[in-house]
C-alpha cells in the first residue's frame, strides 16, 4: 500500500499523462506550496522508494513518470462494464472475456 506522500505524488503524475517530469517540479507541485516551502526536497526519498517499487520510471535526465500498466493481448477484455451486463443477460454465452478494471490506484498499489 501506498503513504500519504506516495499518494500525492501518484495522483500528480497521473495528471501529466505519461511525461516525464523532473524530481524538482514533482517537490514543488506534488505536495502544495507549504510543504515544499518547509521542506523543498521532500519528495526525492519518497520518489527513490517508489522507483525501487517498480511505481515510477526515470528517464536520463532523472525526471520520473508512472510505469505504463502493462497490456495483456492474450486476453479479451470488455468494453465497459455497463455493456458486460447487458452481454450476460442476453443469455448468451460470451466465455473467454472478462472485465476490464481499469482501476489504476489498485494496480500500483499491489506494486
């Protein structure tokens, strides 16, 4: 499970859309403005203990993202839940597909 700081930094990466954004700014943004006035390099141990995690990825320049969800293609996956159910109470027979859980938090979190 995710802290608290790891959260904040989570939830601020998963805003930029899979760009890499130095250690510097994700201290600046991540937490609020209070926080990295009192502590400006707060975030860097908190960012190391998450690339260790397999959580982030750093590029050569030391900026970090979220690691990409890996994609299964071996496996068939829903459109939308909504359309899951409404498959399943036609009666027919749709083995082979399952939901799609797209709950990113939970994926990083087993991490």
């Amino acid at each position: 499970m995710m802290d608290s700081e790891e959260r904040e930094i989570f939830f601020y990466l998963k805003e930029q859309d899979e760009q890499f954004v130095s250690a510097i700014a994700i201290c600046r943004h991540a937490g609020g403005k209070h926080k990295s006035r009192e502590k400006p390099d707060w975030a860097k141990p908190v960012l190391s203990r998450m690339f260790e995690r397999g959580i982030l990825e750093m590029n050569d320049s030391n900026s970090y993202r979220l690691r990409p969800i890996p994609v299964r293609s071996d496996t068939k996956q829903w459109v939308s839940p909504q359309i899951a159910s409404i498959l399943k109470r036609s009666g027919k027979n749709f083995e082979g597909f399952h939901e799609n859980p797209g709950d990113a938090e939970a994926y990083y979190d087993q991490l």
